[in-house]
C-alpha cells in the first residue's frame, strides 16, 4: 500500500511537471506570435515615418532661427539645429556667426583656419540634422 501511494505521488508529480512546461511553452508562444504582429503593424507605419524625415526646410525658415539661442545653419544643403551645441563648440562663438545662414564655407575652412573641421566634428554635426534643405 506504501509503495502504491508512493507511485501514484510520483505519477502525479511527474504529470504536474508535464503540463508545467506545456503551460509555459503555449504563453511563451503566445508572446512569439504577438511580438511578431507588432513587428508587422512597426514595418506598415514605417512610410509614415520616412514621409516625415523628408520633409525639407526652406532658406527663408532658416533665416527666420538666427540667433545664438535659436541657431538653424545650412552646410552641405542639409539644415542642422546648433541651439544647443553653441556653448559647447571648441571653436568658440565664430560658428553663432552662421546662425541662420550658410555655413558651408565655413564648416570646411574652421573659420580662417584653412583646415577642415575633423571626421569627429562631421560625426558630431549628424546629431543636430533636422531635414534637408528645399532646393
Ligand atoms: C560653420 C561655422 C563653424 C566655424 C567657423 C567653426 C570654427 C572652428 C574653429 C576655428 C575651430 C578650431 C578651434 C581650435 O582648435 O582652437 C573649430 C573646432 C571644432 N569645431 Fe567648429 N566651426 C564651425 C562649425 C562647427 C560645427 C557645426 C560643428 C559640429 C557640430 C563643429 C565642431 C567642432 C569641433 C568638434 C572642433 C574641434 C576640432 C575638430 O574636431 O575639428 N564646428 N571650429
């Protein structure tokens, strides 16, 4: 009789464990399928993004943000928001001299330089592109 309850323990713990990791299985399925819905529904709302990212600028928009503390430049026909890089520039207060303007020149001189800016400062310059400019 010992032996028999003892069986029927074990049967049933095993059964347990069974339907355990089935359980688990079939949510972690679930999670999968709904992961790659949202992927889909990500991919079919992405032209709505990239329609947004090309939006162009104007020359006349970007002379209305001449300022040092309202700072949009040209360089390279693309238009980049500098507001908040101004203060931190190596080059000092020169490069607010652009604010609203070309900078194309400038940017590839470093001022009278004569010197291109460095691969650094081009990488740096990406994080402030707002749009490209309309031609
Ligand atoms: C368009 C007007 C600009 C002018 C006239 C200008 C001028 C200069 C000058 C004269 C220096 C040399 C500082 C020194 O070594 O003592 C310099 C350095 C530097 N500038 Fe500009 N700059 C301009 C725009 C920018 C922009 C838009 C960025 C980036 C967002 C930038 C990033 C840097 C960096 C990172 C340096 C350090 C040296 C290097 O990495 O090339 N500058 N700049």
């Amino acid at each position: 009789m010992k032996n028999i309850s003892k069986e029927l323990f074990f049967g049933v713990l095993i059964i347990l464990i069974i339907a355990g990791i089935i359980f688990y299985q079939s949510k972690n399925d679930q999670k999968i399928t709904q992961k790659s819905a949202s992927n889909k529904q990500e991919s079919t709302i992405s032209p709505a993004i990239s329609s947004e990212e090309s939006k162009k600028i104007s020359v006349e928009e970007v002379k209305k943000h001449s300022k040092k503390e309202d700072c949009y430049m040209i360089i390279e026909n693309k238009v980049y928001d500098l507001t908040s890089y101004i203060d931190s520039h190596p080059g000092g207060l020169i490069i607010a001299r652009f604010c609203g303007k070309d900078g194309t020149g400038a940017f590839n001189a470093r001022g009278k330089e004569k010197e291109p800016h460095s691969p650094k400062a081009r990488e740096l310059l990406k994080k402030y592109y707002l749009a490209d400019l309309e031609k």
